[in-house]
C-alpha cells in the first residue's frame, strides 16, 4: 500500500496543478466558482481520502488476514459506457445466494473494512433514531456532489460501480469531469498508454480492495463486479483475475458516446467545466475508439466461456434471454433464484422506456462523424468469433 499512497499524493498534486497552469486555465477559466472548487471543495476531497488512507492504515494492523482472500471465479461486467452494464449488474446483484457486490455506500464512505466497522456501528445508532437523521444527511450531501442529480432515496445502498474504490489511489476515471486537463486521468480510460509501474501499482491497489470486500461480506460468495471504465483495463485484468468470467456491454458508438456526452452535462455545468465541452467530445471519441479496438482483441484472445458480449438493443424486452445465454456460456449455475432474478429483469426491461434526452455538445468532431469511424470494430465485435479451446 506505501506504493499506492505515494502514487495518490503524487497523482492529486498533479490535478490541480494542471488546472492552474496555462492550458487548464484555458480549458477551464478561474471563476470565482472553480476558484471556490478548488481551494474549498477539493482540499475537502483530499480530507476524505487521507480519512480512507488511515482506514487502510489500520486494516493493515487489524484486519491482515485479508490479503489471504482468495478471488474466485469473480463476474465481472464492463463494457462501453451507456450500454446496459449497470441494468445487468443490478439484476444478477439480487440473486444475492450467488453474489456479493460492492453498495454504493461502500464505495465512497467506506472502501476500507476499518471503516465499514465504524459506519456500520453509526448505522445501527441512527436507524434507532426517528427518520434516519444521519442517513438522509449523507445522501443529500453526496446527491449535490453529483452535480446531475440528487441522490434517490435508498441510493446509497444500491450496487455500485467499485471503480469509485479508485478514488483514494487518484485512479479513478470519473475525476476528469472536474479535472479537464489532467494527461494522467484521460490515459486512465486508454489503460495501456499508462506507465507500467502506475499500472502495476493501481492493479495490486484494486485487488486489495476487493480482498477487502470478500473479507468483509463473506469469502464464500462469487464477486460480482461493475466497472464501465474498464473496457480498456481488459488484457491487465486478464492476468490480475485469471479465473475471472467477463460480460462486455456494447452499443452502436454513436449513440454510446452521444448519451455519454448528455449525460455528463449537468455535472460539468456544477463543476464549472462546461467550457471544456469541446475536449470532453474530442477525448470520449479517442477513449471509446480505443475501447472498441481492445474489446474485439480480446474477444479473439479470450475463451468462449470466459467472455460474453451483450449487445444493449438486445436487453430491451429481451433481458431475460441475453443476459442467460451470456451466464450459460460462461457456464454458470442457473438456480431457482437466479432464474426468478431474471424473469423479473425480462418484465422491467418490456415495460422500459428511458427518460434520458441525448443532447450532444457541438464539436469539431461529433457523435455521427465518430459513428461512421468506429462502426466496423463494433460491427466485428458482434460477428467475428471468440477464440476456442482448440486453436
């Protein structure tokens, strides 16, 4: 961990430099809100991570016996962003005889078990009390970091992307939509551009982190992992997780990087880094192109039964045959609450009809241009076939 601590320091000093210096000042102006941003909000981000660094700390004194986890066979559902794979993992993580998953609340307020301990002790004192004070303080509180939205109710104990575990060791994808001009966070979404050291260090980071979550909800359980921002980390993962089982979401690449960039406006708005509208457009084009060149190689490198491609069009009405066929040919075990997890999937899936408006921002290079570039790879990646044993 001392290698991940100083690779955090290192990486957060970074960031804000890079928002000061001439090309971050231009991307993003000094506003009094971004100034207020920076030197208010995230030296309070920076507290909150050395509380999680001290939470590892006392792991370590505590709670060693972690390291002696062992992953097996874990689940893990990544993909291109906006193409299905939260709609998956929240319906596998209801067959909760199978699996464990990381909630969201673990993710952010708790990626060590020291502090799971202490939280969970809070906890039970506050659901004592009338209304769950405390809860309903937290969830508003990270509702308006969230910029979009606010947080619904229950939010923080639904499953969550364990990408966000990332955030202490300064690896986590998501810290670019306050921090436009930082090299290191845009190579976090092409994983292989990444010095080989960095990578070393961010991957034994994350394994731990899992450790801890087996550690914590029970060894016995199969992880169930989602992670749309680690399309790229695939061939790293390959050999971090060699016995891990893979279900890769895909879509149209037009429409991916179009809902991705609608998404991300109202977050960008209340960080202050909308100006950088056109290198948010320009960037998401070179990570998601390379994402779908990394899926079809490994498509061609992995077994059958240890890779699935989802095709997003295929979940709407349909979710209970695609998402099976992917688990049986991963050779998974269809149990009678797997089974009843995935009839109710298929219902909410008919009945869907997403709220979600695509409004792209304009750029020198749009979602159509990008569409007509990237359209053979996706193409392939539904038509060319996966490698088998024999070959």
């Amino acid at each position: 961990m001392r290698e991940a601590f100083l690779l955090s320091i290192r990486m957060h000093a970074l960031w804000l430099f890079e928002a000061l210096d001439v090309r971050g000042r231009y991307l993003c102006p000094l506003t009094l809100r971004r100034l207020l941003l920076l030197f208010i909000g995230y030296p309070i981000y920076l507290l909150i991570q050395g509380i999680h660094w001290a939470g590892f700390l006392l792991d370590e004194i505590f709670f060693r016996k972690y390291r002696d986890v062992v992953i097996k066979e874990p689940l893990i559902i990544t993909g291109i962003p906006r193409s299905g794979a939260t709609f998956v993992q929240r319906t596998l993580s209801r067959a909760t005889g199978q699996f464990t998953t990381f909630q969201t609340w673990e993710c952010l307020l708790a990626p060590s078990i020291t502090e799971r301990r202490i939280i969970q002790f809070i906890a039970r004192l506050d659901n004592r009390l009338n209304g769950r004070p405390l809860h309903r303080i937290v969830e508003k509180l990270i509702g308006r970091l969230c910029g979009e939205r606010a947080i619904d109710e229950g939010e923080l104990t639904k499953p969550g992307e364990d990408y966000l575990t990332l955030l202490p060791v300064g690896a986590c994808f998501i810290m670019v939509l306050g921090f436009p001009a930082s090299r290191s966070l845009w190579q976090l979404g092409r994983f292989q551009e990444m010095p080989d050291e960095q990578r070393e260090v961010v991957l034994r980071y994350y394994k731990a982190c899992l450790q801890k979550h087996l550690y914590w909800a029970g060894p016995d359980k199969r992880l169930l992992s989602k992670n749309s921002a680690f399309g790229s980390w695939l061939p790293d993962l390959r050999f971090l997780l060699p016995d891990a089982r893979y279900i890769t979401c895909v879509r149209k690449p037009g429409e991916a990087l179009s809902s991705q960039l609608s998404s991300i406006r109202g977050t960008l708005e209340g960080l202050s880094t909308i100006s950088a509208a056109d290198t948010y457009s320009l960037e998401l084009q070179t990570v998601f192109a390379h994402v779908y060149r990394i899926i079809l190689k490994e498509k061609q490198s992995f077994l059958i039964d240890h890779l699935a491609i989802i095709n997003q069009p295929d979940l709407k009405g349909a979710a209970y045959n695609t998402i099976r066929a992917s688990l049986k040919q991963l050779c998974f075990r269809i149990d009678n609450e797997l089974e009843q997890v995935l009839r109710e999937a298929d219902k909410e899936s008919a009945g869907y009809t997403s709220e979600h408006q695509h409004a792209p921002f304009e750029a020198k290079s749009g979602p159509d241009e990008f569409n007509s570039l990237v359209e053979d790879i996706y193409k392939d990646i539904l038509e060319k076939p996966y490698m088998t044993r024999n070959r």
